[in-house]
C-alpha cells in the first residue's frame, strides 16, 4: 500500500513557498518563551518538536523547511519559537516528517506545515507555515499525525481521517484534504496514527487496525493491508496504543506492555531484532530494597528486595552495603512470580570494621533471566536504615 511520492510535490513546493511568503510577510511570529516558562506536554517527530505550556501556548524548535514549526517562517530553530495565530492548545503533535496538529481546549482541531497529500485537513493543498483550522466543524478529543495523514476522535468516539489514501480507513485508496469517516460504525478510546499505518483501541479494549501491514503491524499474524479497520493483535483490555513508522505497542488494563511489527532495530523491546507478526511481551521489571534493614550483628545485615518481573523467569539479585570503613555483600537468585514479590536478602559483612545501628548506603542489582537469556537489569544506588534487632 505504500507508494512512491507523486510528483506533485514540485507543484506543492512551489504552491507552499508563495503561501509561506504571504504568511510570513503578514506574520513574522518569532516569539520565543520565557526562560519561566513551564511546558504541560511534548511530542517529538522526526527532525522536529513541539509542546504546550501550562498557559497553553504552542511551541516548536528544529527542522522548519516545510514550516512544521507553525512560527509563519520556513527557517529551523533551535530553540523553541511560539506557534504563531495566538490559539491555545490543548495538547500539540508533531508529525513522523514536515505537519504538525494541534488541539485547542475546545476540540477545534488546527495543523500545519507540509500538505501534499491534504494532511492539514483544511480541504485545500497548498502547504503553510501557521496553523489552518481543520475542515468539517468537527470537534475533537484527540489527534494524531502521521506521515502524510492524520486522524483524530470526537468526543463520541467516532473517528476520521485525512491526507494519503489507503490508509484513511475509509475503504478508498483515493486521498483527501478534509476528513473523512472511518469505516465499520466502531467506537474507540484511544487512537494513533503512524507512517503508513493507523491502530486504535475499541470502547471494549480491543485494538483494530488499517493502512500498510508490510511488516505485520496489525499484529494479526499476517501481513495483508487493509483500507478499512480490522481486527488487530488478539489483546484483551487495551486502556493505550502507539505505531511507529513500521511496529506498534499496546498497553493493558494491567500495565502489561506489547509490542509487533517491524523488530529490525530492537523497537519491539523483546531481547530480540527479529520481525514479530503477533504480539510479544515487552519485559518488564521493577526493583527496590526496604529502606530499613535488620542488624543482626556486627558482621551480618538482613535485609528484603522487592523485584516485579515477568513470571517463569528467575531474578538474580546482588547487594553491596557499605558503611563507613565496613562493607558486605549478598548474592541471591529468586524465582520471579509476575507480581511485586519479596526476596530476603543476607549481607554478610568481611574485614574488620563492624555494622552498627544508623545510616549505610545499599548498591543494588538486579537481572533478570529467562530461559538462559538476559531479558533484563537494573543497578542503583539507595540510603537505607540499620536497626539494630
């Protein structure tokens, strides 16, 4: 599904300069924050980033040469530059190359920079480096560029597309500059939209998906393309979804992470690069060591960590304390569960310095194995408590 640019792009360079220029001369925003100003959230594309401060104005910095950055100009910054038009945003989202869209606080959807394929939504195709309200009088609960598309939800849920044909989800391969529905009637809670590709979660926690599948990024175990939305990856109670430009990851009810597609570039977070068609399990694994540890005499401490990894695997666990001139040490392998689980741990101090009551400092690390692979591992530093028994 995915195609070589059209060679209407010379045509839409030309077209987006003399608009550009006409912004930029009625224009000329290049406001920049105060050194004060706190952002409330960020989103990075390929060359370029964005975010909105807490009083909801709009900034970009990097990559400007199809005027993503929204300032009226086409020259990269390198530091953040106020979005020009004065709008207050919600939440901006700069896209995987040259748009950027935005969502104000009353669900008026507004994008920006490069516009071949009509991705700006603004029913025309000429580019422009300020934002342009999206057509239609729709009102949104989020959006999502893409590569040469964007979609967004209503607050109902419905959702719509527009940009690049094939990947609207409409059932056409035909492109459009204003959005579109998207086919099937479905309610969704969560939606995002990659490089070729879109995925989104239904109101029942289940993932559908639509556009490019070359390298399994459904994750329905195959790598057939559809024009409208279908079953995604067989995952149960979805609460978040993200696609990259050729992989995907979800994430339950239970903050369980998966991930499918493209794995080339280890992006699928599995200890592997190998391409995945269905969802694998994103190891996860959470540490920590009580802050008070039991002195049971000068040379032994015992002490309890606590480690969440995924079950069938097996943790092991090293503890160095240290303690003025007085040092021990513990090496202990635990089985993990798949919940928070607690390992005793006995630190067995050497020399001759002794542990007394009172502050010490505990170097722990944790790896976890799986199958005799590494899939996992931690090492920090934490100020803990002898207490004396």
């Amino acid at each position: 599904m995915r195609r070589a640019r059209d060679r209407a792009r010379p045509v839409a360079a030309v077209l987006f300069s003399v608009a550009s220029a006409l912004v930029l001369a009625a224009c000329n925003e290049t406001t920049r924050p105060a050194s004060s100003t706190t952002l409330s959230s960020v989103s990075a594309g390929f060359k370029h980033s964005c975010g909105v401060s807490t009083g909801g104005t709009a900034y970009c910095w990097g990559d400007n040469d199809l005027g993503q950055l929204g300032n009226g100009s086409i020259t990269r910054s390198p530091i953040p530059v106020a979005v020009a038009g004065g709008l207050s945003f919600a939440v901006v989202g700069a896209g995987f190359f040259y748009h950027t869209c935005g969502l104000t606080n009353a669900g008026a959807g507004y994008c920006w920079g490069e516009n071949v394929f009509g991705q700006l939504g603004n029913s025309v195709r000429p580019g422009t480096s300020a934002p342009v309200a999206v057509s239609g009088g729709l009102t949104f609960s989020a959006l999502s560029p893409g590569f040469e598309h964007t979609c967004g939800l209503t607050a109902t849920g419905a959702a719509y597309c527009w940009g690049r044909g094939g990947m609207l989800g409409d059932g056409s391969d035909a492109s459009s500059s204003s959005p579109v529905a998207v086919s099937g009637g479905l309610s969704f809670t969560a939606l995002s939209a990659g490089a070729y590709h879109t995925c989104a979660v239904t109101t029942g926690g289940s993932a559908f998906c639509w556009g490019d599948n070359a390298q399994g990024q459904y994750g329905d175990g195959t790598v057939v393309s559809r024009l409208v939305p279908g079953v995604g990856p067989a995952l149960t109670d979805l609460t978040a979804i993200a696609t990259g430009a050729f992989h995907s990851c979800a994430i339950n009810a239970a903050g369980q992470v998966f991930c499918w597609g493209a794995g080339g570039s280890g992006a699928l977070g599995d200890n592997t690069f190998a391409n995945r068609l269905a969802p694998v399990a994103v190891p996860s694994f959470g540490m920590n060591i009580d802050p008070t540890a039991a002195l049971v005499d000068a040379h032994k401490v015992e002490a309890s960590v606590l480690a969440l990894c995924q079950d069938d695997a097996h943790v092991l666990i090293r503890v160095t304390l240290t303690q003025g001139g007085a040092t021990g040490y513990a090496f202990e392998i635990g089985k993990c569960t798949g919940a928070m689980t607690r390992y005793p741990v006995r630190i067995r101090g050497f020399g001759r310095d002794a542990f007394v009551a009172g502050a010490a400092r505990a170097e722990l690390e944790g790896i976890v194995y799986h199958h005799g692979r590494v899939i996992d591992a931690q090492q920090w530093t934490r100020n803990i408590t002898l207490v004396a028994e």
